[in-house]
C-alpha cells in the first residue's frame, strides 16, 4: 500500500426492497493503494454494495466521498468519469466481436481503431497481461476473456478497481499473473476492492478487510493476521464444521468411460476428445478446469442429454452411452448441472414441482398415469429440511429463492434419490460457507453409503478437500486421474493448463 490517504470514504450507506434490507448503516474506508477485501456469505449485501459504489443503485441514506469530496453516482457512466471502474465476475463479452471491438465498446470515448489496438497492446505487455487486440474473443480462454475486461478498465486510468470474484475461472498460474498486476497497480497508486470467498487469496492479496453479515458491517481486521477459518466464521457468525469421510473402503468399478469424443454442441462449445476414466463404488472422482473447457459437455454425456457410442460408457457392465436421461435415472445415474436457474431447475414453477422434473422415476411419483401430488410434496418438503433450504414452503417458485439456497435444493433433490453414480458440476458455486460445508459433507456420506461421486468444480480447495483422485479438463480432453493426497497446486494448475504427466510429475517432486 503507497499511502494512508483515503480515496473512498463510506458513511451509513442503507438500501433496502421489499421484505428485505440489504445494507444497513455500511461504513468503511478504502485507503489510496489499498487492496481491500470485502467479505460476506451469500446474501450479505456485497453485490448490493458494489453497484451503489458503481453508480447502479441509489442508497435510501448515508453518504460517499471520493477524494475528500462528495460522490453519489447517478450512473455507471458518471462512476466511470470519477475514476471508478469494475470487473464484474459474468463477463459481459460480445464472442463475435475481436479484443479491439469488445474494449471498445465499454469506453466512454473510444479512439480511432488503429490508436485503440496500440494502447491496447501497450498497456496489456505494461501489467503482464498480454492480448492480441485482433483475436475473436470467441476463441480466447477463459483467463483471456478476464484480461479484456481488466485491460478495459485499466485503459480508464481508475482511481479504483472493484473486481468481483476475479479467480473463478483461472489456473493457479493464471492467479498468480493477476496478483502481481494487482500488486503493481496498488503500488502505483490504484485501490482496489476486492471480493472473493477464496479466502487464502484474501490472506495472501490484502492489506484490510471488512465484513458482511446480513447487510451489517461485523468486523474489520488485516487478513494476513487471520487464518482461512477465522475469516470464514468471521462471515458466518458460527463454528466451521470440516466435511469428514464416513468410510474409505472403494468397492468395484460403477461407471466407466471408454475414450469418449462429442462435437461441440453449439458454435462456442467445446467438443470432447477421447475422455476415459472409471470411478468406483465409495469413490469421489474430482474434475478440475478453467470454465469452457468440456465441463458443461461432459455432465451433459453423463446425464444422457449428450448422446455417445453405447460402449463409450458404461455402469457395470452394461453399455448405456445410448440412453437419455429418464433410462440413466431409472438405473442411478443423477446429475446436477452448473447452471441452476433454467437448466436445473424451471424458474416459474414450484419447488414440488422441480422435485417431479427429476425425481418421478426413482421415487414413483407416477402411477399408472396420474402424479402424486401430496408425495411430491412430501419429497420436496424433506429436500428442504435435510438442507436447510430458505424458503416459505414447496409451492414457492424457483426463481423467488436466492441462488445459494436454490443450489441447495438442486443439489439435496438428488442426493436423497439415492443415486448409485452421482455426477454434479459446481456443487457449492454462490452458497456460503457453512452451507457449501454441508454440501460437501452431503456428498461425503453418500459415497460413504457406497454411491459413486464425480465432482465437477472450479474450486480446487474444494476438490482437494473431497475427493480421492483428480483429473483436470483442458480444451475438451482429461488428463489421466492421480491420487489428490499425492498433488500439489502447482501441480494441479499444470494438468488444468494441458501439461502432459511427465512435465506434472517433474513439477511434483
């Protein structure tokens, strides 16, 4: 940090809707060069925050000051002209368009397309952030696309830089190359906010952090003085339970796949190319990878909504690479998808009636024709209580839950059907921290009950923490599946970067 002189002073800030507040009487300061981290469980009012700061809503009361004078953005064009720009954690990227374009677009006054794709090239290789202004977005990895975003913000020349939860969708290595931009520009001045729930990245990254709870401001401290747990609870206001396996005994293969290729299913998709591996019985395999790189497309082959080759999978010993999703449910094989709202789950209707989507086949919820009804209710209403979903009941529509509590009942809605494979693609995304724990404890017992668990996840704390074997997706292909308790990160960050195994077993020891 270059200096104690507060940029950004916030005083009693108060936005409520209805039925709910979502900040009440917030005050911090953000210091000249400070990376500040700001913290809270789903639902504590960050986003609500950030998008006052950033001029997309208006505070009911309190005030800001930037630089000592008064600041209440109308908009985000008047943020921007004040020195404040944002990376928001959905790139807002058109795929058709090259680097120049997409930059172009999100400035003010953009200038002539040749001078553009100069300063773009300067200023990227400036922070060690090198782009290509003539590449089509549509062709760049994920930690690519985050680059045009920053490059576009730093263009700017920002007073402050809120980044919201910048590293989900980068390797190891890739985190490390935005720390050390972050790093520069704070040393050169800039703040940054910053919000993550990666918490050993706020110990290593900042210099304060202030914490959310139910919109109120609960603490302030350094985070490199705290540990991970200490912040977590911190967030939570409770002890942290740790996931624990109930039995480690593996039983025999349940579910193979013999070298499995499917063409992309859209023009930006990613095909698979040749995935083989096999997971037992007790057994939690962890996937790992940058976002769009086959994670969507595999859980789509294992749920049967991407067909294959009959041999190319395999549940015992009978071919079903074939069969859709209602054949696969019918023989365990359950699948949660990454997106909850729309894939997942139906927005509009109820949470008994989400519970029919996918579990009329294993829990008789037909009978000769006709629905139960009152035993779909009764379904959806265990689902809700084993996992302490927040919700008024199960005739409330999807879409009126927040998001962590909506993942808890995709994911609770399966895992109580009693799957004999379970196949889940970012079990924990936007849930808190206890909740995230309970979560993965949940997919702990029913290995621990014989089931076997693929996790798809980018959070590779996650993975490490559950999984007995991982394997990383890398432009459609898996690396070969290895012992977790034998990697390392930086091992880890290889195999998602597509190093072949001798260059990870070097890197390993």
């Amino acid at each position: 940090m270059t200096g104690t002189k507060s940029l950004l002073t916030i005083d009693g800030l108060t936005k409520a809707y209805p039925g709910v507040v979502a900040n009440s009487d917030v005050s911090f300061e953000i210091a000249q060069g400070e990376v500040h981290a700001l913290l809270g469980e789903n639902g504590a009012g960050k986003s609500t925050l950030v998008k006052m700061i950033y001029g997309l809503v208006r505070p009911d009361s309190g005030a800001m000051r930037l630089n000592g004078t008064a600041y209440a953005p109308a908009s985000p064009h008047v943020a921007r002209q004040a020195g404040i720009a944002m990376v928001f954690q959905h790139f807002s990227l058109f795929e058709a368009l090259d680097v120049a374009e997409n930059v172009a677009l999100g400035m003010e006054n953009p200038p002539p397309a040749r001078e553009l794709a100069s300063r773009i090239r300067h200023v990227s290789e400036t922070y060690g952030l090198p782009l290509d202004p003539h590449r089509l977005v549509g062709d760049l990895s994920a930690g690519e696309r985050q680059r045009v975003e920053i490059i576009r913000c730093l263009l700017q020349d920002p007073k402050l830089l809120i980044m919201d939860e910048p590293t989900s969708v980068l390797t190891p290595q890739e985190v490390g190359i935005l720390f050390e931009t972050l790093r520069k520009l704070s040393s050169e001045g800039t703040a940054i906010l910053y919000i993550s729930h990666k918490l050993e990245e706020i110990r290593s990254l900042c210099d304060a952090a202030t914490i959310l709870r139910l919109g109120k401001v609960v603490g302030r401290c350094n985070p490199r003085e705290k540990s991970a747990r200490d912040l977590a609870e911190m967030m939570v206001g409770t002890t942290l339970l740790t996931p624990k396996r109930a039995s480690e005994s593996l039983g025999p293969v349940a579910l193979r796949l013999n070298a499995l290729s499917a063409p992309a299913p859209t023009a930006f998709g990613t095909p698979l190319r040749s995935v083989a591996f096999e997971v037992r019985e007790g057994e939690v395999l962890g996937i790992g990878g940058v976002a769009g790189n086959g994670q969507d497309e595999l859980l789509a082959a294992l749920s049967g909504e991407l067909r294959s080759d009959p041999e190319a999978i395999e549940l015992g010993d009978t071919p079903i690479g074939h069969l859709g999703p209602n054949a696969r449910r019918r023989l365990g094989i359950l699948a949660a998808p990454e997106e909850r709202l729309g894939h997942a789950a139906a927005p509009d209707m109820s949470l008994t009636e989400n519970a029919v989507l996918t579990g009329t086949v294993r829990q008789g919820f037909a009978n000769r024709g006709f629905l139960d009804w009152p035993k779909a209710r009764t379904f959806a209403e265990k689902v809700i209580a084993a996992f302490d979903v927040r919700t008024p009941g199960p005739e409330n529509a999807a879409r009126s839950l927040s998001g962590g509590n909506l993942q808890k009942f995709v994911i609770g809605r399966e895992i109580l059907q009693e799957p004999r494979v379970l196949a889940v693609n970012q079990p924990t995304w936007g849930v808190d921290a206890s909740a995230a724990a309970a979560i993965r404890q949940a997919i702990l017992d029913l290995a621990g009950r014989g089931a076997a668990v693929i996790v798809i996840s980018q959070d590779l704390d996650e993975l490490i923490e559950i999984s007995d074997r991982f394997a990383a997706l890398n432009e459609g292909r898996l690396s070969a599946p290895r012992p977790t308790q034998d990697l390392t990160i930086e091992a880890i960050g290889l195999m998602m970067g597509g190093a072949h195994d001798m260059e990870v077993a070097h890197v390993d020891g």
